[in-house]
C-alpha cells in the first residue's frame, strides 16, 4: 500500500514538472518602459509612464508604442483606449474604439491616436507578430497635462498584464524667441568701438 501510494506521488510530481509553465505573452516596447506595480484590482495592474518632454503649443510629438507577441501561441488584445483615470470605470471620458470596432474618439484632451495607424482591437497576433500604436501630444494648454493609455489582452503575467496602464505625460510651453547672436551683440560692440575711439583721440592729444 504504502509503495503504491509512493508512486502515485511519483507520478504525479512528474506531471507537475512536464506541465508547460506559462509565461509572459505580451511585450510593449519601443519606447522602452519601466513597469512597477501601482494599483491593486483583480487582477493586479502595472503602471508605466512616458514623457513627452516640453513642447511648444501649436506643435505635436509622437511616441509610436510597439506591442510584440512573444508567447509560443497567439495573443489577443481586446481593448486599446485613452483614459484620464487609472482604473478606467465607465463612463469617464475615452478615446479609442468600442466594442463593435466603432470610434468615440481619437483625442482625449491633448492627446491623439492616429487613426491611419490604429489598429482596431481586438485582434489577434500569432508568435512573433507586432502592432504600432501611436500617440501624438499636441498641447491645448500650457503646462503639465496627462492622460493614460489602457491596454486590455490576454496576457497572462505582468509586466505588462492582462491589465495595463501607461501614464502619458506632457508639458506645454510658450515658444521664446530670442534675437539672433550678431543682432544682439551689434548695439554693444558699436558702443565700446565709439568709446574706444573717443579714449583714442583724447590720448592722442594728450601726447
């Protein structure tokens, strides 16, 4: 009895030990990101951010998010939307695609998906496929601004999750414009060079 019992452990250690552990299915990269765990939920979310820097109003930046299938199976994204919240709860204002594929929006605030480039989830990306996601900030104000993008997939462990959010950060500032370097320095030097010129002549005449 007590041998019989012991193989059944046996063999049921060894079918732990060939089961296939699952593993990270979705990457997103390019920019390169640093996801740290922000915010509890079920399942467990990650964070990540990305800056867009300072940017003039009236001009845009755009930072192309490329998502990699690196399982050795498909990979389903479901949702990419634009939220100001994290985590989304309906109905606070967002951008992207619904669940019939249908637009609401391409902006949220100062930020845009572009719409020749956005993929429609929920797609479908076999080993080794990728997609580009990309989102242009074009300050409406001056000052810090954010939005967050929301990644929904099937990925099993974070980073970045079956649940993911990357807080976009911008800044808007006013375009300073200074004067050229001749331009500024012209009135300086023409008034050292009439100083020059005046200590010159009075020194000669001392002499």
């Amino acid at each position: 009895m007590k041998k019989s019992i012991g193989l059944l452990v046996l063999l049921l250690f060894c079918c732990i030990l060939v089961m296939p552990v699952s593993a990270q299915d979705l990457e997103i990269i390019n920019p390169s990101l640093e996801w740290t765990p922000g915010i509890p939920g079920n399942p467990p979310l990650v964070v990540a951010s990305y800056d867009y820097g300072d940017v003039v109003l009236g001009e845009s930046r755009t930072a192309t998010f490329r998502l990699n299938s690196i399982a050795s199976s498909e990979v389903s994204v479901y949702l990419i939307w634009l939220t100001d919240t994290a985590p989304y709860n309906h109905p606070d204002p967002y951008a992207g695609t619904d669940a019939s594929g249908d637009w609401d929006s391409n902006c949220l605030e100062s930020f845009c998906f572009n719409p020749a480039t956005y993929f429609v989830p929920p797609v479908v990306m076999p080993p080794a496929d990728y997609r580009l996601v990309d989102v242009t900030f074009t300050p409406l104000d001056l000052g810090e601004q954010s939005v967050y993008l929301y990644i929904r997939s099937n990925d099993t462990y974070p980073p970045p999750g079956s649940v993911a959010y990357i807080r976009l950060v911008g800044t808007g500032i006013n375009a300073h414009s200074s004067p050229e370097f001749p331009s500024m320095l012209l009135p300086v030097t023409m008034i050292i060079g009439f100083l020059g010129a005046v200590l010159l002549i009075q020194r000669t005449r001392e002499h």
